[in-house]
C-alpha cells in the first residue's frame, strides 16, 4: 500500500539558495545544534516567524542561575539600604567585597565547566 500523498498546500516544493559567510554559516548552525533542530527548520522558523523551541537549560545551569538571581537581589537591597543611609560605608564596603567574591567564585565554575 502506498503512502498517501499531501495536498499542494504541504508540499515543499520550492527550493531557495541562500549564500552566507563561514561566519554566518558557524551562528546559524550554532543557533539550530543548540536548539536540536536542522538548519533548514531553524531558517524556515526564524524567516517565517514561528516560534523556536526553547533551549533545555541544564540542572546545574539552573542552580548558577538561582544563584545568581539570589545575589543581584542581594546587591539590590545593599544598593537601596545605602540609599536610605541605614547601613555605614565601612559595613557596605565589606559586604560588596563578599559579594564580588562569590560572583568571582562562580564565575570560575563556569568558566572550568
């Protein structure tokens, strides 16, 4: 038994050559590897205007991130208790010091991963 044919409407039956850089070649390809997809979908999504799958974000990623959310929040409140003056320099200073510290310290984490 054969396969049922498609209506015209789902046919890919035209064909486009596009020319790019090695460059623009290396992004797209990129770009379509780390969304686990072909390079002819990714181009006919992104020209199209369809939406992208998402990009899975690793467990361990996840974890920096949080992290990461969890000390810009922390700079935040040191930024506004200064502003209103409740904290002393001296305290401000030593508590942006451990804070660029562990941004350091995280930054190392992924750079070694």
């Amino acid at each position: 038994m054969a396969r049922p044919k498609k209506d015209i409407e789902s046919l890919k039956a035209i064909r486009i050559n596009v020319r790019m850089t090695v460059n623009e070649y290396l992004i797209v390809s990129g770009n379509a590897a780390t969304l686990g997809i072909g390079i002819p979908d990714y181009i006919r999504k992104k020209v199209i205007g369809r939406p992208l799958p998402r990009t899975k974000v690793t467990p361990e990623n996840r974890r920096l991130f949080v992290e990461l959310s969890r000390i810009g929040n922390n700079i935040n409140q040191l930024s506004k208790n200064s502003h209103l003056r409740m904290h002393s320099p001296k305290n401000l200073y030593r508590q942006l010091t451990e804070l660029r510290h562990l941004l350091g310290e995280l930054k190392s984490n992924i750079k070694d991963k």
